[in-house]
C-alpha cells in the first residue's frame, strides 16, 4: 500500500498510520502490528457479545445519566450492528495478545465510537464514552461467560439433545436385537443392542446435565468489577442494571457475580465449563470407536452394522468404504481434550486480581463447544442410518463360548470351562457340548442357555 491509502491516528502513545477504510483506529493498529503471532482472530461469537455488553452497558450509562440520550443511543445502535454479526472483517487483532483481551476490546470500543461518530455527525469517544463505566478486565471475562452460553443455548445443547433422540429412537428400535456382549474386546455374556445403545444415551444425557448445571455459574458475570474488582469509575447501581439489559438483549438470564474480585482474577467456571465439555467429548470418543469396531469388515472384522456408504474410502483401493463420520468426531473430541488442557493452565494464570490468559480462554472454549455440537450431529446422522447385520450378531451368539457362564451354577465354574474350551475349539454351539458332556436334560440346557434368558 502507499502512504496515501492511510490516514493519520493518535492515541496516548502518538500517531499511527491507520488503513484509510478502517472502522478502527490506533489501538488495533498498534495491535495488529504488535501482534503478528498467528493467523487466528477472537470468533465472531465473541465479537458479537462484545456487541451485546456494549449495547447494555450503553442502555445502562444513559439511564444513569452519564451519556447523553443521543450519544447512548447512537452507541446502542452502533453496538447492536456487531452483535448482528456485522463489521467481523474490522476485528484483525490476534488470538495471542494481551493478556486481558484490551486490545479486543479497544478493537470494538473505536468500532462502534466510529460508527456512532458517523451517525452523528459529531466525534464520539472510544475511551470515555463506548468503553463508560468498563474496563478491559471486567468486560473480556463478561463476554466470555456470554459467549459460552449464547454458544451452549444455540449450538451444542440442541444438537446433543437431538443426539439424545436419536439414540433413544435406535435404542427402542433394537430393543429385541441379541449380539453377543464384549469385555476387554473379547467374547462377554449377551446382550441386546438396545441395551448398548442404552449405554450410550446415558452417557450422553449424564453430559447434558453436567454442562446445564455449570450454566448456572456461567451466567454469572464480572461486569462491575472495572479494573480491579472495586468497580471504580462505575456507579454503584451499573452493575445491576446492565445486567438487566445485557439479559434483556441476549435472551438469558444474567447476574453480577457474587465477588467480583474472583470474576476478574480467576476463570474457574470456564475451566469448569470445559471440564464439562471433555467429559461429553470423552463420551462421544466413546461412541465413534464403539460405531467404528462394529462396522469394522465387511469380511475380516466384527461386521455387527453397516454405516452409511457416505464416499469412496480409499484413493488406491477401489470399492473401500470407511467410517468417516466417527473417524471425524474422534479428531473433534481429541481437540476438545487438548483444548481442555489449554484452559486448565490458562485458568490457572491468575496474579492477583487478573488472570492474564483470557483471549485464549475464549477462544478455546468457543471452539470446543463448536466442535462438539458438529460432532453431535455427525454422530446422529451415523447412528441414525446404519443397518444391522443380524445374522451375523445371531450366528456369533450362536458360538459363544462365554455362554456356559449360565452354568455355573448348576455344573461349577471347572467344568464350565471345560465345555467353552471344547466348543471353541471345535467351532460348535455351547448346548450342544454341554448336553454331550453333562447329565442336565437337553430342554433344561437350552433353556438355561437362552440368550434371551440371560439379558
């Protein structure tokens, strides 16, 4: 670019050359420049919440009549446009920034400043105006409890409870479906497949609960703190009514932290949040490998079910179908894992009365959440859709050695073994061994070694 594609800012620290067509001004330019660690942004959820809190805060400083109504609206008005999601390419400051997320959050202050200079024709102050009764500190840690729970109410929770459905309308399905059960990946006591399918449906409902009852201290935020938890510069009634504005505006309900102290210098509930997120991702991870050993074949593996045939599997093997859809949610749920690691540490880099890592904090969150709920519904689609071999699972059952286990009872766990021992080795039924090798009456035999009997 030339010279005369920028024009000229100033801030504390002195000019800066600004892209002439930017809604910006010199503190993103300053950290744009200083910033060029990676190609990773904050994401437009976030962006958009910072939208909502500027939009409250301004409701909430017009009302205590420290902006004018023109100037409060003006900022309402220009605010509301981010959260729309509009304006995101004037958001170019990297993930790995300041610790406190200032720079992200100046970003949106001279954004909206410029809009609301532009619609009202006179200059409207990033600092003293858009940013009234805030700091960086208290305002970053706001929008990431808002992000996440926008995040959870519109992305995630829908699509795990219609991963919930969907297992549940498989798991009733296949209620009568007897395969035989695996421990260790060996040959285990029957089961049927709506009992494993049971299996899964808990795990996941058992997730929906743990997040839903983190949400509730996920709704509680660190606006009113300001910079160190006092709330100076803020009257004593903002933070009430921001939080009002901020629950009127987001749909949710939100309160101000019962210590503002802990909501600027700690981020445990956004540790806890992902917490919560990598006990659902170990769930799903769960799933996808289960999914994965029974499609395994068609020939040489278990060949319980088929997925989906969703596209070729192989550039060098014609007629290769793979597991697609698990393969991509166990890549999901390890990332979530991995960024589950990132905010344990980062929630631990707390001094004193600020934790330091927030931008990344956001970030990881935000893209855990995401991944899981695509991953909820890649899941239900492939759980949905697969067919079972049935006759596979019934001549297994058939086979199964594991079932002379009912027998104990009647003929002792050595003897027992004896009869599995032989049926494996000369690839038999069970009953039949057994009647040779017992005195039991045969009608007595099948009927203790009915799988049917024994789920």
């Amino acid at each position: 670019m030339t010279h005369s594609q920028y024009r000229i800012e100033t801030d504390s620290l002195g000019d800066v050359e600004v892209p002439l067509e930017a809604l910006f001004g010199a503190q993103t330019q300053r950290a744009v420049s200083n910033f060029a660690i990676s190609n990773l942004v904050m994401p437009k959820r976030f962006i958009a919440s910072l939208g909502l809190i500027k939009a409250a805060a301004a409701s909430a400083n017009t009302e205590l009549g420290l902006l004018d109504e023109d100037i409060g609206k003006a900022i309402y008005h220009a605010a509301m446009e981010l959260a729309k999601g509009h304006h995101s390419e004037q958001f170019p400051v990297d993930v790995f920034q300041t610790g406190s997320g200032t720079s992200t959050n100046m970003n949106a202050n001279e954004v909206i400043a410029t809009l609301a200079s532009r619609q009202l024709q006179k200059p409207v102050h990033p600092n003293d105006m858009v940013n009234c009764s805030q700091s960086s500190n208290d305002v970053i840690p706001t929008a990431i409890h808002l992000s996440a729970q926008l995040a959870l109410e519109q992305q995630l929770l829908p699509a795990l409870k219609s991963l919930i459905a969907v297992t549940l309308a498989k798991e009733q399905a296949l209620a009568g479906q007897l395969k035989t059960g695996r421990t260790h990946l060996m040959d285990a006591m029957p089961i049927s497949l709506g009992q494993e399918l049971s299996a899964w449906r808990a795990q996941l409902e058992l997730a929906l609960a743990r997040i839903s009852d983190s949400q509730k201290r996920l709704c509680q935020i660190a606006q009113g703190g300001t910079a160190v938890g006092t709330g100076v510069n803020a009257p004593e009634q903002f933070p009430r009514l921001f939080a009002q504005h901020l629950s009127s505006l987001s749909g949710s309900s939100f309160r101000t932290a019962d210590n503002l102290f802990a909501a600027l210098s700690s981020q445990d509930t956004a540790v806890e949040m992902s917490g919560q997120l990598k006990a659902l991702a170990v769930a799903l991870l769960k799933i996808a490998n289960d999914l994965r050993w029974m499609n395994s074949g068609p020939l040489a593996g278990l060949g319980e079910i088929s997925l989906k045939a969703l596209q070729p599997g192989s550039s060098i093997m014609p007629g290769k179908v793979n597991p697609v859809l698990p393969e991509a949610v166990a890549m999901a749920a390890v990332q979530v894992m991995g960024n589950d690691t990132t905010i344990t540490m980062a929630g631990a880099s707390g001094n004193f009365q600020l934790n330091v890592m927030l931008p990344v904090i956001a970030y990881n969150l935000l893209q855990s959440i995401e991944l899981l709920g695509g991953s909820c519904h890649a899941l239900a689609a492939a759980i949905g859709e697969f067919t079972v071999n049935a006759d596979v699972l019934e001549q297994n059952l058939a086979r199964n050695p594991i079932l002379v286990t009912a027998l104990n009872s009647e003929i002792g766990y050595s003897k027992a073994a004896e009869i599995a021992k032989r049926a494996y080795a000369e690839k038999r039924p069970v009953l039949e061994v057994a009647i040779e090798m017992t005195e039991l009456d045969p009608a007595y035999l099948a009927g203790l070694l009915a799988p049917d009997k024994l789920i």
